[in-house]
C-alpha cells in the first residue's frame, strides 16, 4: 500500500519536517461530477501540497495553516502556485478539476495561460512545477519530485514520482518518466522540452534519449539556463546502438490481434495500450488497463529502453494515468493485461508483484495476443 505515517521534509536543505501534516489535513477534490474519495493513504496529495508549503521552489521555509476539504478550490493552487494570478489560478483549476482530466495541459490553455502571466513557456513549465509535485508519491524516500514535459504539439504534461513499499526499488517511476509516457500515452509527436524540479538523474536521462534520440530535448531546471539532453548525457548509448534509427516517438501502432474470447472493456483497453506500445528490443508489445471501482479506465503501454532497465512496464505507465487523474492505488479493482503470445519476456509476474504490494484485492486478467495477419 502506498502508506507513510507522516510526510517529513523533502529536496534538500533548508526543507522542514512536517510532523504530522498529513493527519491534520483534510482535502477532497471534486472530479467526474462526484465527490473523489479523499486522498487517505499516507503520502497523498493532501501531504504532498501541504510539504510544498516548505520544500516548493521557492517556498523554502514558507509556511500555511493546514487546510480543510472546503478551502481545496481557492486555497490550496493559491499556496501551491503564488507567483500565478487568480484568473490563471481559476483557469487550472478548472482544467484540474474537469471530468476526465489526464495532466494535459492543452495547447490553448498553454497560450492563454502564457500571455495572462505574461512569461515565456519555458518559465512557465519551471512555475508549474510545485503544481506537478503534488502528484508525487513517494513513501519511501520522502523526496518529492516534479515534472512538466512539453509534447511537439505544444501541450504540457505533468508529472510526479511514484514508489511502492513491499516491492522492488526498480519499481519506481521518476518523474520525468511519469511526464512522458503521460504525452506518450497522448500520441504526441515527439517531446521538445521537460522542467523538473531537481537535474535529472542518470536513470531518466537514458530514459529520455529513447524518446529523443538525437538527444535535443531542452531540460529546464529552475536557476539554470536550460540545457539540451546531448549536453546532459555526452557518449550516450540510444537506441542505434542496437540497429534501430528511431526511438519511441511518434508512437507507431502495431497491429495485434484481439485475444481469443476478449470481449470485455477492460481487456479491450488493454489491448488497445498494448497497440501504442513500443517494443523494438524483444518485440513483447504489452498493455495494461487499470478499471476503478467507480468505473473509470486508465491505460498504460509498454515503453521499453535501449539499456533495458529503465523501460516502464504497462502497469508503471498506467499507475502514472491513474495518479495524474487525481485517484489513487486504493481505487484499483481490477487490472487486465495483454501480451504477446511466446514472448522472450512477460510483464505477467511483475504486475502480480506489484498490484499484490498496492492493491491486494483487485483482480489481475492476463491475456495473450499475436500480431494480426
Ligand atoms: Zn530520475
């Protein structure tokens, strides 16, 4: 279960623990037309906007009283993003709040938001990072991370760090990962820009070349001037290193049959994540569809990584839509998987693995599927 007792300080000197903020905080965010369950697991969204209160950029040692259900709407983005005016606060909050919301920020509102703040989009992305950061959830280290990926389209995408106690560390998902496999899963082109709240560790970095090979994605890290990911990452090992030219995006669908006697809209979500899913390395397209017990579907493709390791399993990329769209693992009821039939890999026993850790009661349907003739 994703569960601390309290949420203590976070990103580096100067942050504050927090003793018991996350008891004391009460917020519900009202989404779908229906009140969402509040945040009740330990590191939450609740905790993690009251921990921005001391550990945001630029809010180091600033501090507010713990706010109440009620003061969610005009209170907490006004703690969260202070710099912003109240009518780009309205504007976001509209857009957070809005049924289906999945951390895209659309290209119009991009623009609209730009010319009231009166920035640059760049800068922009940098401020909305305390924004991206409470979507964190990491139980574990306590350490916050925040992520706003810009899509070829223009759209932005946000982004957190998610951890999962009773399961192995390689089951993280770093922020910047959660960020784009977010403007992934929108089919964007490519990705031109990602801010994040600290300089990308070396896990993401080879992440990121997947998704630009030629290594041109600007990374904007607040106080620093933005940097291109071949500066970041000299000598990198992409993905012609193993004979292929292009990376993960555009997304390229593959044709894979529906499995026998699939019927049912979950694993029909499923197959459609695996579809998106990119598997140039071993060809084991796989996608997972997470069904909530209100009744709400989040996908996740598979997007696999030169270096193996930091590909993102279809459940990893699911669990970021899942976040992203304000709930959280204890609404998972169900989960189905579709993967290659003979596959030289199955992302089988790690979803097992991992929905056992954080959600023990929903049920896994693993089906199998060849590519269409
Ligand atoms: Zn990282």
């Amino acid at each position: 279960m994703l569960r601390c007792s309290r949420v203590s300080a976070v990103d580096g000197e100067g942050a504050e623990a927090v003793p018991g903020a996350a008891e004391t905080l009460s917020l519900k965010l009202e989404r779908k037309g229906t009140m969402a369950k509040a945040f009740s697991k330990g590191m939450d969204r609740r905790s993690a906007l009251a921990t921005l209160g001391f550990a945001g950029l630029g809010l180091v040692g600033m501090r507010w009283p713990p706010m109440h259900a009620d003061d969610f709407k005009a209170d907490a983005l006004s703690k969260v993003l202070p710099q912003f005016s109240a009518k780009s606060r309205e504007q976001l909050l509209r857009l957070l709040t809005a049924p289906g919301f999945s951390g895209q920020i659309p290209i119009s509102e991009v623009a609209t938001l730009a010319a009231s703040e009166g920035k640059t989009v760049n800068t922009l992305m940098v401020e909305l990072l305390p924004l991206a950061r409470t979507y964190a959830r990491p139980p574990i280290s306590n350490y916050l991370v925040g992520a706003v990926a810009r899509g070829s389209s223009g759209a932005l995408y946000l982004g957190a760090n998610i951890e999962l106690p009773g399961h192995s560390l390689g089951f993280s998902v770093h922020g910047e990962q959660f960020a784009l496999s977010n403007a992934y899963m929108h089919s964007e082109q490519g990705v031109t820009a990602i801010a994040v709240t600290a300089a990308p560790c070396g896990h993401c970095r080879q992440f990121m070349i997947e998704v630009s090979p030629a290594g041109d994605i600007e990374v904007l890290i607040a106080g620093s001037p933005a940097v291109k990911l071949s500066t970041l990452l000299p000598m990198a090992f992409g993905p012609k290193d193993l004979g292929f030219k292009d990376g993960a995006l555009p997304v390229k669908e593959v044709n894979l049959a529906r499995p026998k006697g699939a019927s049912d809209e979950l694993t029909l979500a499923a197959l459609d994540a695996a579809r998106k899913s990119y598997a140039p390395y071993t060809k084991a397209h796989s996608g997972v569809a997470i069904g909530t017990a209100a009744g709400h579907i989040y996908k996740g493709a598979y997007i696999e990584n030169v270096a193996f390791n930091p590909s993102l399993s279809p459940l990893q990329t699911a669990l970021a839509a899942l976040i992203v769209a304000g709930e959280d693992s204890s609404a998972i009821a169900r989960v189905a998987l579709v993967e290659m039939e003979g596959a030289v890999i199955s992302q089988r026993s790690v979803t097992e693995a991992a929905l056992h850790a954080m959600a023990p009661v929903a049920k896994l349907d693993v089906a199998t599927t060849k590519m269409a003739v």
